[in-house]
C-alpha cells in the first residue's frame, strides 16, 4: 500500500474501516504509524498492538459489528470521517440492530516510504446518547435523567 495522495489513501481506508475483519487486524501497522495514539469516549491507547486491541474486544463482545462512512473532509495532513457503527450485543438482546453514529478525526504522517499512516487516531461520539440509553437497565435511568435536566 503506497497510495501516491493523502485523499488515495483516505479512500482506501474508509474501504478497509468499512469491509474490516478479525482477520485483518494483523495489518493495522499498514495504516498506523508505530506510535501511534488513538482515543474515544471509554479508553486511549498508543502503539498499533494496543489500537489492534481496541479492534479486538470490539470483536470479542459484538456481533457483525462494521462501519459505515457517511461522510469524509480532507484537509492539509488529517481528515474527518463520519460514520455509522452498526452492531449487535453479544448480551442482552442480541437481536436487535444497534447504530452509533459519530465521528473519527485522523491525523496523518508520511513515513519515509512515502506512505502515509495515521498518527493520531480520535473517535467522537455521545456515550450517553448513543450507547447508554440503549442498554437495558441504565437506559432507563439515563432517559430519565435526560428529561430531569432538559424539564
């Protein structure tokens, strides 16, 4: 992979985030520079092997969890996707269909071969919201709370 644009290589990332597998985590050290630090709203984490970790409890406590990307701004050395998550538990009810929608702001890096690999990984998304209300005991302790602080 040696995409010659930053834009090349967004295009042929949102296609690796959208069609990823267990199987291809072993080939994140082709998108992220070694050091590389990546953050959302539950944990933050450098250095690939731990981003593939990331990627691997994602696999481990969801079923046919993928990305979907909506949207995507490119911009000097970064860019912003948007993005749908869409998912199952693994607990609970497993078969209903989940979606968070969020955001990844990605900062890049060109290596010395040329390539470009993400140095700065940041998901944006509304814990609370999106994740929180949809669970089966906290989820109604978090409607509530939300209708006592928006009344």
């Amino acid at each position: 992979m040696n995409p010659t644009s930053l834009n090349e290589t967004v295009d042929a990332l949102v296609q690796t985030f959208e069609n990823l597998k267990p199987t291809d985590l072993s080939t994140l050290s082709n998108w992220y520079a070694p050091d590389a630090r990546f953050k959302d709203p539950f944990k933050e984490v450098q250095g690939v092997s731990a981003i593939a970790a990331v990627f691997t409890h994602m696999y481990e406590t969801l079923h046919e969890p993928r990305f979907v990307v909506t949207e995507r701004i490119v911009q000097g050395q970064q860019c912003f996707l948007v993005w749908d998550f869409v998912f199952r538990f693994k607990t609970g009810d497993s078969q209903t269909s989940q979606c968070i929608r969020g955001g990844s702001h990605l900062q890049f890096v060109q290596s010395d071969d040329g390539a470009w690999r993400i140095s700065l990984h940041r998901d944006y998304w509304d814990a609370a919201e999106e994740l929180y209300e949809k669970l089966p005991l906290v989820g109604g302790l978090m409607r509530w709370l939300k209708k006592r602080v928006n009344s």
